[in-house]
C-alpha cells in the first residue's frame, strides 16, 4: 500500500494548521485515498494505474488549500464548541495571560522594579501594621467567653475620677447585692521580696479573690486555684506563681506545688503554677495570693484602691450590668452618704480596659498606611498608563487580530494583578523585618505586645490587599486600553490621539490624589511631631539628668516599726552619698511619671469642713531631706526639710505652688496650717514651712495637680519605696556599686526597676512616640511616592509635548518661558491636590485630636508649613523634567515623528 | 458522459447543491467521507463525482457551520474513521434547501419544458 500522507501533509505546509488538526485531516483523507486504491486494485486496475489514479483525485482540485485555509482559521479563532470547553478556554486563557504578563514585566526589569518597590512599601506597611491591630486590637482575650468579662469602676466624676478604682466595701456590696454578675473579683497590687535560693528579688504580683481563676475560665497548669477558704485572712498564706518564674527561680521543678517559697520574710506555700501564655492583669505580674480582707479592710469605704473584674451572665448585656450596678451605687450613696456621696458605678468591657489608649493611635496608623497604599497605587497606575501608550501599537496589533476588548481588559488586569501579587511577596518580607523594628517601638504596657507576628490571618489580609490592589490601579490602564480606538492609532502615530489625551486627564486626577492623600498624611505626622516637641518642652517640675533611680520596698515583717525604717534609709543615704561621684542621695514614697496614687483628703485650719465631695484632694510624697535637691525640684519659698525635722519636733509640710495658691489665693502659704483627714480628726495640724515648684506626678500631658510633701520621719501612713542619686557620672554606670551598697547594710533586701530619671521621662511619652515615629516614617513615604509620582508624570507630558516645545522655541519661545510652562502645569495639579487635601484634613484631623498635645487638630503653623513642604517638593519634582523640556533641540523635535 | 458535460454540471451544480446532497446522505445515518464520495457517484450514476480536494473542505464547512458533526469512531477490525451525522440545525437547513431545489428544479422544468409529459 502506497503512503498518501507525505503528499497530503506537503499540500497542507502552507496552512500552519495546528499539529493536531493537521494530523486529523491527513488522516481522514489519506484513508479516502487508500480506499480509492483498493477499489480501483480490486477492479483490476495495475498497482501503479491506481496509485496515480488517486493521486489525481487528490491533485485535481486546486480548492483545498484556500478552502481549509477559510475554514480553518476561524476554527481556531472561534472554537465552536460550547459550554464544558468554555471553562477550559478560560483556564488556558489565564495561563497564557499570566506568561505573557510575566513575559513583559521581566521584558522592562526597569519599570517591573519601581513598581514591585512601591507596591510592596505599600503593602508591606500595611500588613506590619495590621498584623499589629490584629494582634492588639482584634484578637480575642485568652479567656473562656471573653466578651462577657467587664471591669466595674467607682465614677467619681466629682472630683476627676471617672473611673476610680472601688474601695473594699464597696466592691463586696456590688458583689453581694447584683443578679447581673456570675462572680465578681477584687485584686490589688503587691510585691514581694522573694529570698533564698539565689539574689534576694523583687517579685511584682497581685492580691486577688479566690474565685479570679475560675471567673477568667483558666486552670492553672500544675496545681490547683485558690479555694474559697483561703480567701479568708489566717488562711492566706499560699501562692500561686507565674509559669515564667517557675522556670526562671525554680528550674520548671514538677513537684513544686507543695513546697514553701519565702515571701517577705514569711513561708507561703506554692499551690499552682500557671500556664506559659497566661498574664493577668499585666505581663509584669508574676504570682498571686489571696486577697483575704482583714477586718479592718473590709470595713473601708473610703479608701479607693482595688480593681474589679466581673464576668456577666450569660443573656445580660453590658446596659443590664450598668443599670443595675446604677441601682445598687445609688442605694449605698443614700445608705453611707459620708464616704460614698456622689459615688457612682461604671461598668467596661475588660477589652477596652486591656487595649487602653493605645487604639486610637492604631486606628490613625492603620489609616495612614492605607493612604500610603492609595498613592502607591495611583503611581503604579501611572507607569502603567504610561506604558499603555507606549504599547498602543501592541494592542492596536491584537484588536486587529481579532482579540475581544474584554479579553484584552482581562489581560492587562492579569498583568496588574500578577504585578501586586509580586509586591505583595517582598511587602510580606518587608513587614517582618519591619515588625521586627517595629517591636521595639512599641509601648512596653500594651497587652499581647510580645505576641505580635505575622499569622494566617495576616497573610490572608495581604492577598486580599494585594488582589485589591491589583484590580484597583489595573483598572484605568484596562478600560483605557478597552475604550481605545483602533483606526485612530492605525491612522495615525497615536502620539496626538484621543486615548493620549484622555490617559492624560486620568494621569492629571492621580496626581491630584496623590497629592491630597499624602497632603494629610503629612499634616497628621505635622500635628504628632508638633505635639511630640510640645511633651518633650513641657516642664516636669524637675531636672531629669544624671539621675539614678531604683525601687527599694522593706517588707514589714523585717522591719516591723518606723524607727527601724528609719534606721536603713539614713544609713543607706549615707553611704550612697559618701560614693565616688555621687552629688546628693534620697529617698521618696513615689518617683514622679512612676506610679499613680498615694493622694490625701486635707482640710485647711480656720475654715468648716466643705462636704464630703468638696474635700480638697492632694497627691502626698513622703521624702527625705535633700529630695528636692536630689531631684532638681526648685524651691519657691521658705526652706526644704532638714535632719532638724525629726519624728518628736513640730510637725511640717512643703506644698506645690499650685496647692498653696489654691488655698490661699492672694496669701502668703508659709506658717499656715492644714491637716489630713477632717478637722476634727486626731491627726497633727501641719506647718507650712515651704513652697516649690509643681511637678507632673502622673503624666507629662496632665497638668499639675494639687500636692504636698511630708518629711519621712513624721509621715506614718506611705512607706519610701525609691532611692535617688544624683551624680556626676552617667547614671546607670553607678547602679551596681549602689545595689552593692544595699546589700551591705541587708544582704536579704531586693533591689529593683533601676532606670535613670531620663529613662522614665522617655519612656512615659512612649506612646507618643511610637504614634509620631510611624505616622512620620508612613507620611515621608507618601511624601516620597508621590514626589516620584509627580516627577513620573511631568517626564511623561515633557516627552509627549516635545514637538511641541521644539515648534514653541523654533518660533522664539525663551528657556524660562518653557521652564515656566512646564512647571506651571505641574503645580497646577499639585496646588489642586493641596486645595482637596486641605478640606479633607480638616475633617480627618479631628478624628486624632485624642493624640495630639499642646496643639489643634487644625493648627494653622502645621497646614502652612506642609502647604509649603509639599508645594516645594512638586515644583523640584517637575523642574527635572522642565529643565529637561528646555534642552530640546528644536530641529530634532520638528523631525521627531 | 462527456468530460465537460461533467466538468460543466461539477462546477455550475455543486456550488448550489453539494451541501444539499451531503445533508441529504447523512440524514438517515452517520456516514464516513469516502462512503459519502462513493454514494454520491454511485446514486449520480457516476454523473457528480467529488474528489478528495473538495470534498473534505465542504464536509469542515458544513461541520463549521454546525450542520454536521464529525466524531472518530472506532470498529472492532477495523481503523477508526470519522463519521458524520446531521444536527438539529442541518435538518432544518436540509427541509429549506430541498424546498428551495423543489422549486428551482420546477422553475426550470416550466421554462425548458424538458419535463416528462
């Protein structure tokens, strides 16, 4: 049998039919012709006669090759086949979308790397940042049904408290008298000198109710939680501790529970262990007794000092818990009016509680790196329009071809799309390094801080965002290249077009956003590092430099009595102050910026007692002599306390200008008297021997509140708890050799938190800080992006324009009148941009007026001053390209095209 | 029968109705390309004769079109070969166009008056 198929396949060359489709047709017709072989064999014809037979029949007809070409063709093109084959059409048309696109980006590594950069800054910012608000703000609290737990509050509005913690009696009425609540708990701080076994340590812990454990839903993970009956004093004498001391002070001991740990001088037995990721209320907490109200405790309602934490039944909504807690404050207002006149009862949710300050800050970042996105996109989109013109002919090309508009509108989303996934991988990478970096920033106190990473649900939210991003700024380019007209751009260069004209009018837009966006961005960092410079002029009331300070708590049971207190500070001041180096040496109850608390009720002599909500409340320190000194506090009037003012001599006080003017407006302070408590309480009246400067005790941003300072040797209720040194060295240099000091005079005594002075005042303005850092970092990125932006665009109309140009300096036009021309339409956009900006950032800024200090959210040096930066940094942008314009060569340009 | 007579009747007759008479040989069966050429001789009494060159273009065109529909099927014994079978939409086209020969033929028979008495 002859072969037929060579033949056939040698007629069919011409077509370039797909390999397969060829093989079909020389099959079926090489069978035709061999069926007409054998006929012609079996009617007698000789093999050679048959052969050459059909070969004619096949050579006769000149039709087959125009025929299957018409045919053919469109067979390709339009594949008749119907439903199932359309989804595979699809499937292969995105795979030959996704290696064309990767084809062109690795075709312009130039273009492909500025956009991959600017989208993963972008996207990186954003996935850092959200990986924090999930961790912070998002993330459920590690207990069983967290969103029934609440905090119950005291609100003493009255007198600036609206949240003030409840006192003892109080919290067991509330406990005692609700049908909202599953349990209640009261815990306060403690801390104890934990000894044996290693250096003598300062462990911070909480008093708590028994019941905490089960109410938070968390099972120690050795041991058992406290029992009912351990929560009565006498039976109090047991502890449960943390699983990070566990590891770190009893080397993760299995059999702990059982044994006796020396607290304070006095063996408590250890009961439970926690589990690793347990921390309540703070990371700093380290173990937990019973809270085990004594008598006299229990009875006090006037002493505000405990947390409170609830856990709702289930079905009772926080506006139940309130109203009730309501009912129940208001009856014991009526019920106890000396001590709970216009006490209220306020009820949080723990989240709001655990989170704090810290969300609106986030929510201001999280915003801002939003924007930062939005303008890495609009640049994108700009290289991508600008590509587009460049590519008019590619897809003239295709149009032409055949390829539908939709297709081609798939093709280039494809491209963006493939593009934003590419700047989403390196934005991923530059979210954990930055996380990393990040970490360090972040205020110590907010919750889960050490938890924060890069999960699931990260990732997931930067492929959305990337997707997103993707189709947002592949948008303008895909519609554009959709809306294109392809005889325009065959008749002519497509230079002068109405699609150039148009992608010009979307490139103006972008810019003005880009503009307007990074225009509050920058306004909002302007607000933060202005309110930041305001913190950091604010005076605190005292010199911070070369100050070292450390927490020195003598627990009770060794030193039983005030003589014996007395005793250790003196000499440990001595011999501190007899240090190489060391200027002055002293001792206080609290440092300021450190704690909150230890305030006094006063009365002043010569005047009625006012009503209980009137009393005029002043924050104590207890202190010793050269305090003020030590601590740079200037002294006003009269004279500071000296070693004259002992235990046994007339009882003094030194008072905050503030508190002496408010007492005695228009008077002369000194030799006045006042008293603590009520009049006619049986406490001593005071002297006033002094007036000094008033000190931010709490907080750098809240104003200065009354207060008075009582020598340590007369002051019988606060305790000294802190040594400071003032030196002439750098602070912290000195801090061995001090504790070393301690130690030789109780070689039993913990010393802790040592810091310098300085270190406290950085660290109280952490969170501001931390806000202004980042929000400045996002806002000189915008800054950046759109800087690039604004030149990208201005380059691009400079090139279009340079027939333009050269026609305009052919005819006479001077290089400052094209520099001007140029320039003028750059700041055109940008003075639009900075017009739109200006109106949404006075609306926006208002939403952080929560952050700012010392300035308004519309302070008008801020907006002039980045109208300014701004507007200046968009003339240097397009004046690159300007300068550029003004070098054209006029006979080059008129031939150009 | 002459050569141009059938060189005539190829190229004035086919145009018109080659697509009528493949319609009309796959209406009952599917059939395969030759068998089609051979019928085609076979009933014409060798009178139309399809060579290899065109008639396959037209059996794609009508395929194309989606009149026919063309499927490799394999018999024990045998090579598998590609039959053809009418579809829904060449029936109808194949009711027209014999409507539309009926009445040409008719035509012509009254102007010629050729037609058996």
């Amino acid at each position: 049998m002859p072969d037929f198929k060579d033949k056939i396949r040698a007629r069919l060359a011409d077509l370039k039919l797909s390999p397969a489709r060829e093989n079909e047709i020389i099959e079926e017709l090489s069978q035709h012709l061999e069926d007409q072989y054998e006929q012609l064999i079996t009617r007698g014809a000789t093999e050679d006669e048959a052969y050459q037979t059909a070969l004619l029949d096949l050579n006769q007809s000149d039709l087959l090759e125009p025929e299957l070409r018409r045919i053919e063709r469109r067979v390709h093109h339009e594949p008749l086949g119907m439903g199932a084959d359309r989804k595979s059409h699809l499937l292969g048309d995105l795979w030959q979308d996704l290696r064309y696109g990767l084809r062109m980006l690795l075709k312009n590594p130039g273009f492909t790397a500025v956009a991959v950069i600017a989208l993963a800054l972008g996207i990186g910012a954003n996935s850092a940042i959200f990986s924090v608000v999930n961790t912070v703000l998002l993330r459920p609290l590690p207990y069983k049904n967290p969103e029934r737990l609440v905090m119950v509050w005291e609100d003493n509005s009255k007198q600036g408290f609206p949240r003030d913690t409840p006192s003892p009696a109080n919290f067991m009425d509330w406990r005692d008298q609700n049908h909202v609540f599953e349990s209640a708990a009261a815990l306060v701080e403690i801390s104890f000198n934990l000894t044996g076994a290693g250096d003598p340590e300062r462990i911070d812990g909480q008093r708590v109710s028994a019941s905490l454990f089960s109410l938070l839903g968390v099972e120690p993970q050795l041991g058992r939680a406290f029992r009912a009956e351990e929560d009565q004093p006498g039976g109090n004498h047991v502890v449960i501790i943390s699983h990070g001391l566990w590891q770190r002070r009893f080397g993760s001991d299995p059999g702990i529970v059982g044994k006796p740990i020396n607290l304070n001088g006095e063996s408590f037995t250890v009961v439970g262990v926690m589990p690793r990721t347990f921390q309540f209320p703070t990371r700093r907490d380290q173990l937990w007794v019973p809270i085990a109200f004594n008598a006299k405790e229990a009875g006090e309602r006037g002493n505000h000092y405990l947390e409170v934490i609830a856990r709702m039944k289930p079905g009772v909504t926080l506006q139940q818990a309130q109203a009730e807690m309501t009912t129940i404050a208001t009856r014991l207002q009526q019920q106890y009016p000396e001590t709970n006149t216009s006490i209220g009862a306020v009820v949080t949710p723990l989240h709001e509680h655990v989170v704090g300050d810290i969300k609106p800050a986030l929510l201001v970042l999280l915003g801002a790196v939003a924007f930062v996105l939005l303008i890495a996109c609009a640049n994108v989109a700009n290289l991508l329009l600008a590509r587009a013109a460049v590519r008019q002919k590619e897809i003239a090309l295709r149009l032409a071809l055949g390829a539908g508009r939709a297709r081609l509108i798939r093709q280039f989303l494809t491209e963006s799309v493939l593009l934003a996934a590419l700047g989403g991988g390196v934005g991923l990478l530059l979210a954990v390094v930055g996380l990393n970096v990040l970490k360090r920033f972040i205020p110590p106190n907010i919750s889960q801080a050490h938890a924060i990473a890069i999960d699931a649900k990260v990732l997931i939210f930067t492929v959305l965002v990337s997707l997103v991003t993707g189709l947002i700024f592949g948008l303008a380019p895909a519609t554009q290249a959709a809306n294109f007209n392809l005889n325009d751009t065959l008749k002519e260069s497509g230079r002068d077009s109405a699609a150039g004209s148009r992608g010009n009018r979307i490139r103006g837009l972008l810019v003005i956003s880009e503009v307007a966006v990074s225009f509050i961005l920058l306004i909002g960092a302007g607000l933060l590092i202005n309110s930041f410079l305001h913190l950091r002029n604010v005076d605190p009331g005292f010199r911070a430099e070369r100050a070292l300070t450390m927490k020195i708590v003598l627990p009770e049971t060794r030193y039983a009595d005030k003589e014996q207190r007395g005793i250790f500070y003196r000499e440990l001041i001595r011999r501190v102050e007899t240090l190489p180096g060391v200027i002055s040496a002293a001792v206080a109850t609290n440092l300021p910026l450190t704690e909150t608390g230890n305030s006094v009720g006063v009365s002043i002599e010569g005047r009625a007692d006012p009503a209980p909500d009137r009393v005029p409340i002043v924050i104590t320190r207890i202190i010793s002599p050269r305090y003020f000194e030590t601590m740079g506090i200037p002294l006003l009037k009269g004279r500071a306390f000296a070693e004259e003012d002992k235990a046994e001599s007339p009882a003094v006080v030194v008072l905050s200008e503030t508190t002496a003017r408010k007492f005695w407006p228009g008077e002369d302070a000194l030799g006045k008297h006042i008293k603590i408590g009520p009049t006619n309480s049986p406490n001593r009246w005071l002297t006033v021997v002094g007036v000094v400067k008033d000190v931010r005790q709490f907080e750098l941003v809240v104003e200065p509140k009354p207060q008075m300072y009582l020598p340590f040797t007369q002051a019988n209720f606060f305790e000294p708890r802190a040594l400071v040194v003032k030196t002439n060295l750098e602070p912290l240099s000195l801090a061995a050799t001090v504790r070393k000091t301690v130690w030789e005079i109780d070689k039993d005594q913990p010393v802790s938190d040592i810091a310098s002075m300085e270190n406290i005042v950085s660290e109280s303005v952490a969170r501001q800080r931390f806000s202004m850092l980042l929000l400045g970092i996002f806002a000189g990125l915008a800054l950046v992006l759109a800087a690039v932006g604004i030149y990208g665009v201005m380059s691009y109309s400079v090139a279009q324009r340079t027939r333009e140009i050269g026609i305009r300096m052919a005819l006479g036009a001077q290089r400052a009148d094209v520099l001007k021309l140029t320039i003028g339409q750059g700041l055109k956009l940008v003075v639009t941009g900075v017009a739109f900006g200006l109106a949404a950032a006075v609306i926006m800024t208002r939403l952080m007026s929560s952050l700012l200090f010392g300035v308004s959210a519309t302070d008008p040096m801020t907006f002039v001053t980045i109208s300014f930066v701004l507007v200046s940094v968009a003339v240097l942008a397009s004046y690159i390209p300007a300068l550029r314009a003004t070098r054209v060569d006029p006979m080059f340009a008129l031939r150009y095209q | 029968m002459s050569y141009i007579g059938s060189h005539i009747l190829d190229r004035e007759l086919k145009k018109g109705s080659a697509e009528l008479l493949i319609l009309s040989l796959v209406e009952d069966r599917p059939r395969h390309g030759y068998e089609i050429g051979q019928l085609i001789e076979l009933r014409s009494r060798g009178v139309l004769h399809f060579n290899v060159g065109s008639l396959y273009p037209l059996l794609y065109r009508l395929e194309n079109r989606g009149w026919i529909r063309g499927r490799w099927v394999e018999k024990p014994g045998q090579r598998r070969r590609r039959y053809y079978r009418l579809t829904a939409a060449g029936e109808k086209v194949l009711a027209a166009q014999r409507n539309n020969w009926r009445d040409f033929v008719q035509a012509i028979t009254r102007v010629t008056g050729v037609a058996h008495a």
